[in-house]
C-alpha cells in the first residue's frame, strides 16, 4: 500500500506536430522583444514539469502586436499541484510479504510459521524472521485517463487576459478572450525492487528502489475569441499606442486593425492554433510559440527506506509498527520522484484464523515542500499535502503453494486543490457569429480532503522451492485526483 508521486505526480510520451507549418520568429516582429514580460522560472527549460509553463511558447501566451502585447493568464497554465500531489501516491508492492518463519533459539532452526504467502500491497502484523532475506521485483503500468472526474482527454480552460496587460488597461482589449480545448497523455511504467532483511525475529529492515518511465504529452488547440464591436484601433504616438473604439478590423485611419491575432503575416484570420511540447524540428527556436520541453523521462525514483517492528505476538494476533522514509532521489522537474522527504509511520495487524489471515493497515504519510506543490512558472515551492490511509483486507491460503489477496485501498487526502468545470458566457457578441458565446471551462475547485477508493485482487504463486510469481489488479471505486480504471502488477520475488 505503499504510495509514491509527478505531479507526482509522478506523476507521458509522444509526439504531436504543430498544425502551424509556419513559425513566428520574435525576431520577425518589430518591437516585440521589448514588449515580452521577464522570462519565467520556465525558461529555456526541457522538462517535463515545465511543459505546460512553455506551453504556448517561452514567454507564456503572448500574441506578437508590439503594442499590445497582451499577456495572457491561464488556470490550466499554472496549477500543476492537483496532479502533482498523485506522484506521492503511486503504489508499490508490499517489500516484506512472503514466507514468515520463526527462529528457535533452543535448536537454532526456523521453521515457517503461516500457510499464507501474505498480501500483495499491504501489510500483515508478522515478519519473515531472524536472518531470512526476501527479494524481488515488480512492474506496474499506469495510464492515468482522468483527473477529478474530468477527461485527461478533454479538458477545456478559459484564458483571459490579465488585467493591466494592455494599454493603460484598456477595457477594450481586456474584453478579448481565449477558448483552448486541452488533452492530456500522462503514462508511467515502474518497475521496483526491493529487498528484505530479518534482522532478527522481529524487526525486519527493507528497501524499495524505484525505476520509472514517465510519458507527458501536452496538446492545445487555442481559438481567439473576438467580441464585436470592441476590436480597438491602435494609433502610435511619441508616448506609446493610443487605443480607441472600434473597427472590428474594418478601415481605420491606418488601415484595418486587429490587437490579438497569431501571425503577424495574417492578422485577420489567423485567430486558431495547435500548441504541444513535441518540437521534432528544433530549428523552431526563435518562434514565439516554441515550446522546448521533452515529453519523455526515465530514470531513479525516490528510494523509500522501512523498518519494520513486530511489538505483539501470539497464537493468532500480530501487531507490527512500521516507519517508511522516502528519500527525494527521483528528479522531481521530470516527474521521476516527489522533490522532498516523506515520511509515514503505519501500524499493522493481522489474525490468523486458518486459510484465512486478515489485516489491516492504518498510517498517514507526511510530505515535505516541493517544487511539484509550487508554481513552476515563478520557480517557487509548496508543501506536497499529507494524507491518512487505512486499508483492509484478507490473504487466503488456498494451498501451500497458492494464495489469493483481496484488499480495500483507502486515502484520505488533506486539504489538496481539486478542480472542477463550469459555464461561461462571453461578456458580449462574438465577432464570428454575432451572438453570445457559452464555453465549458475547467476552475479551481479549491482545497479539498477527499477520499481515494480502491479495491486490489491479487494472488500469488510459489513456482518452485522459494521463488513466488505474483498478480495483481487495483480497480478505482471513486474518482477522486488523478484516476486510472485499472492498474496492473506483476512481481517476482525470491525468499531464504
């Protein structure tokens, strides 16, 4: 029951070709590079987590009039914490289930003391013994399709422009809007392994060291919305542009006139564009819509380190303390590992009664500041939010050689920001059809603590002598954070 995160969250990877075969170069427009805001923490960057920060080029979503140079600012730009927290909660197998023995001072022989292989993602009160190890590996394979109830494949998102932006605040160019229609493809294999060691008949000590392989792709399709009748002229002056009302685009004194568009080479009907972070031509560097980051990762994730206490023992009842500490020794900028030290004590206890051995765990992890709870677009941190879980469930020794595992999975996360969709009506006309506009756009829902739901089926097999093959599947009972239907586990493990 392990839980991990990338964004973390961790947290994607192909490539999506820009619909535009033609760039627009800042060089190529007159001014522009003076009217850019400060470049943000995101800059010149290639990671992952800076994919949706260089979505619409390096400078944020800047449209190229040099005298406007409207800056515009987006909820689905700069909240990354709602899908960073779920990198913290990536499940891992349990590193300590699997032949239990106890040691007999007395003879100096161990001999196996439950039927029951164990559980597969929690853990049960007993440990494996004086001086047994237990080792092994595992994959798992997440394709995440969600995020609070929302499709990762649809997400829609109003950009406005910020306030101020224009010149003088101009009420006029602040009216204009974006529509972008989002998507979406976070995918991560992991493959762990781990090991145990029984240092004596009842502490165990363990190690679980992660190995990910992490796909983020991003892709936004962004329309201009023009409000008729408030499509400013701008007229040049000693002191700047003076804007006044309203062409629409029509003949102004200096010909037709459009504050926001995409080309500079076609003002007029270049109003829709395609943005992602895959640049297979990398001589697209100058263009001001250029996003440089990589949509590909792999590497180390973050190490998690376990001790393991066995406080209470008889017959059929067995209590166990445990403590996990999570080193950050994943790169959090791509989603390998959560940035910050955890830490989650959990009690667990489990009864033998025959072929069957239930369990139950409860915990609560605590998570430290990272960059993956901050604002990657200022560089700046947050605390990831903690969270309790409690789980419950039952091995069931169906032979010597075979049992089965079947567990509810349960977290209560604390104070998380969580988003939501609602309406929006534009504030007048558009332009291209002459009436009101309605749009579907994802908002903050706020911070939150809500539950994680799921339900894990598992079993696992002793193919010969010590070495175990195990199956498992997590089904989400709730939609809740960043959610995929099911997740897959296969392991393999060795103990003496």
């Amino acid at each position: 029951m392990k839980r991990l995160l990338l964004t973390g969250f961790v947290f994607a990877v192909s490539f999506v070709a820009p619909v535009f075969c033609q760039s627009v170069p800042i060089s190529s427009v007159p001014g522009l590079s003076a009217a850019l805001p400060p470049p943000s923490a995101c800059t010149g960057k290639a990671n992952l987590l800076c994919a949706i920060p260089n979505l619409y080029g390096p400078y944020g979503l800047v449209l190229p009039d040099p005298g406007v140079a409207t800056k515009f600012s987006s909820f689905f730009q700069t909240n990354f914490t709602v899908t960073a927290t779920q990198l913290t909660l990536l499940p891992l197998a349990s590193p300590a289930s699997s032949f239990v023995y106890q040691y007999d001072p007395k003879t100096g022989l161990s001999s196996r003391t439950s039927e029951s292989l164990g559980p597969v993602l929690t853990e049960r009160g007993e440990t494996i013994g004086r001086h047994k190890f237990y080792m092994g590996g595992t994959y798992q394979r997440f394709r995440f399709h969600q995020l609070d109830g929302v499709p990762l494949k649809n997400l829609p998102a109003l950009v406005p422009s910020v306030a101020g932006s224009a010149p003088a605040g101009d009420p006029y160019l602040a009216s204009q809007f974006l529509s972008t229609q989002n998507s979406i493809d976070i995918k991560l294999n992991q493959f762990t392994f781990f090991a145990t060691f029984g240092l004596t008949n009842h502490i165990d000590l363990s190690v679980a060291v992660p190995f990910q392989q992490v796909g983020f792709n991003v892709n936004s399709v962004v329309t201009i919305n023009r409000i008729a009748g408030t499509e400013p002229i701008l007229l040049p002056s000693s002191t700047g542009p003076v804007v006044t009302c309203c062409s629409n685009g029509g003949p102004g004194p200096y010909g037709p006139v459009f504050a926001n568009y995409f080309d500079p080479k076609n003002p007029q009907s270049s109003t829709v564009r395609e943005f992602s972070n895959s640049t297979p031509n990398l001589t697209n560097n100058g263009d001001l819509y250029w996003n440089p980051s990589k949509n590909s990762a792999a590497g180390l994730g973050d190490i998690t380190f376990r001790i393991k206490d066995n406080i209470y023992r008889n017959d059929k009842v067995s209590i166990a303390v445990l403590g996990d500490v999570r080193v950050p020794t994943g790169d959090a900028s791509n989603f390998l590992g959560s940035g910050t030290l955890g830490l989650k004590p959990v009690v667990a206890m489990s009864v033998r009664t025959g072929a069957l051995t239930p369990h139950v765990n409860l915990g609560y992890q605590w998570n430290g500041s990272s960059v993956l709870g901050g604002n990657p677009y200022l560089g700046t941190k947050g605390r990831l939010p903690g969270f309790g879980l409690f789980s419950a469930g039952t091995d069931i020794g169906i032979t010597k050689w075979l049992t089965g595992s079947i567990d509810y999975l349960g977290q209560e996360l604390i104070n998380v920001p969580r988003i939501s969709t609602t309406s929006y009506t534009s504030p007048g006309p558009l332009a291209s059809t002459g009436q009101l506009g309605t749009f579907n756009t994802i908002t903050s829902g706020g911070n939150q603590t809500y539950n994680q739901s799921d339900a894990a089926f598992g079993f696992k097999i002793s193919i010969r002598n010590h070495l175990l093959l195990t199956g498992n599947v997590i089904v989400a009972l709730n939609d809740g954070g960043l959610r995929q239907r099911v997740t897959p586990l296969v392991a393999l493990s060795y103990g003496f």
